[in-house]
C-alpha cells in the first residue's frame, strides 16, 4: 500500500514512438535586390570595342615572350601598342 501512495506513473508522459512530425516552412519573401556601384553603359555610350584575336601556341609564346622581356606590359597593350606603331590604328 506504500507503493501505491507514492506512484507517479499516472503523472508521466508517454515515451514517444520515434516518428519525426514534419514542420512546414515558413514562405519565404523574396525581394527586390538592390544593386550597389555604378551602373552598367549602353552599348551606344561604349568608347571602346572588343575583339578575339587566335594565334597559334607559337605566335602566342611570342609574342608573351616580348611582354615580359622587353616592354613589361600586358599583352593587350603591345597588340594594341604594334597596330599603332605600324599606323593600322
């Protein structure tokens, strides 16, 4: 009778089986990103071009020989540097 006097059993939670409940996501709001800088020209303001030269791996080697020898620039610039020297530019 002792034992039952002090018998909490009644008072406890029953374990749980194991079973994971899913939890629904809040929704997500998206928005608008704020760009920072400065922004990007129209191509009819653009002062300069761009252009794709190929060369073949010796003509390439070359020519970043001369860079890093003798002028120390890049080899945009001594493309750009020769085309100016020879007056095609």
């Amino acid at each position: 009778m002792a034992k039952d006097k002090f018998d909490i059993s009644a008072l406890k939670k029953p374990k749980k089986t194991g079973v994971l409940k899913e939890k629904k996501a809040a929704p997500v709001r998206r928005t608008a990103k704020k760009k920072t800088g400065r922004p990007v020209k129209k191509s009819t303001e653009l002062l300069s071009k761009k252009i794709t030269v190929n060369l073949t791996e010796a003509e390439y080697n070359k020519l970043l020989e001369l860079t890093e020898e003798r002028y120390n620039i890049s080899l945009a610039n001594l493309v750009r540097g020769l085309l100016k020297e020879n007056k095609h530019i």
